[in-house]
C-alpha cells in the first residue's frame, strides 16, 4: 500500500509543480499583455494629439482659403466696376490721348525702345494689382478732365472765332 501512497504524493508535487508553472505563465503573460496595452495606449494618445494638431491646421488652411475666395471675388468686383468706368471714360478721348495711353501701357510691359543716356536707368515702381488698377482709374480720371478741359477750350476758340465773324461783317 505504500505505493499508491507515494503515487499520490508524486502526482501532487506534479500538480503542485504545473500550478506553480501556470500561473507564473499566466502572470508573465498578463504583463506583457499589460506592457502592450500600455504601449497602444501611449501609441494612440500620441495619434489623438496629431488628429486634432490635423484638425487645427485644416480649420486654418480652410479659414486663408476662405478669406482668400472672399478676397478674390472683391478684387473681381473692383475690375468689372473699373472695366465699366473705362468702358464709359474711353468715347470721350481724343485720339491722341488713346494712343498715348496706348503707349504708355505697352512702355510698362516692355523695354524702352530708344537707349537712355549714360548715367540714367528706366525707372522702375513695384506695380501689385490694387496699385496698377488704382493708378489705372488715376491716369483715366485725369484723362477724363483733359478731354473736358480741351472741348471746352475748343468750345471758347469756335465762340472766339464767330465774334470775330461778326465783327468782320
């Protein structure tokens, strides 16, 4: 009978001895686990934070490009309504003024055509759009009050030239 008792005794070292083992398993197993989760954790607080560094950049590029749109359909007002002005200013020039006003574009888009003397250099302003159109309507408007200034001149040499007519007579 002695045999089945030191049996018995052996199994339960053996049974004590994979308990033992298992949850040592089990314990190693569970902190791994845990140092994971713990790393993922780490892993997605760091992609929540460029999430939302993303979203705050978007909301910015969207906000420039929305003041920008804005800003262009202004700019595209300011031309139609300029376009318009010059539309109406135009009949009334003569047509000397229009070609000087001619070459006077086509002098800022191009080299001067004649050499400047030794010691002179052409001129140059920094042109962005709102100061070309608004030097644009300036040239106009002056251009504008030429015209009237030398119809009225006109006006007074043709009443000029019919007193003297009549005094002739």
């Amino acid at each position: 009978m002695m045999f089945p008792q030191s049996r018995h005794s052996a199994s339960s070292q053996q049974l004590k001895f994979t308990t033992s083992d298992s949850c040592d398993r089990i314990k190693d197993e569970f902190q791994f686990l845990q140092a994971q989760y713990h790393s993922l954790k780490l892993e997605c607080d760091k992609l929540a934070s460029e999430k939302s560094e993303m979203q705050r950049h978007y909301i910015m590029y969207y906000e420039m490009s929305y003041g920008l749109n804005i800003e262009m359909h202004k700019q595209a007002e300011i031309v139609k309504r300029l376009n318009g002005i010059c539309a109406q200013v135009l009949p009334y020039l003569s047509q000397e003024q229009l070609q000087a006003h001619q070459l006077s574009q086509l002098q800022g888009l191009a080299l001067p055509m004649t050499p400047l003397p030794l010691g002179l250099s052409q001129p140059t302003l920094p042109v962005t759009t709102s100061s070309g159109l608004f030097s644009l309507s300036s040239l106009l408007a002056s251009q504008a009050q030429l015209a009237k200034e030398e119809k009225a001149s006109r006006d007074g040499v043709d009443s000029h030239r019919e007193e003297d007519g009549d005094k002739s007579d």
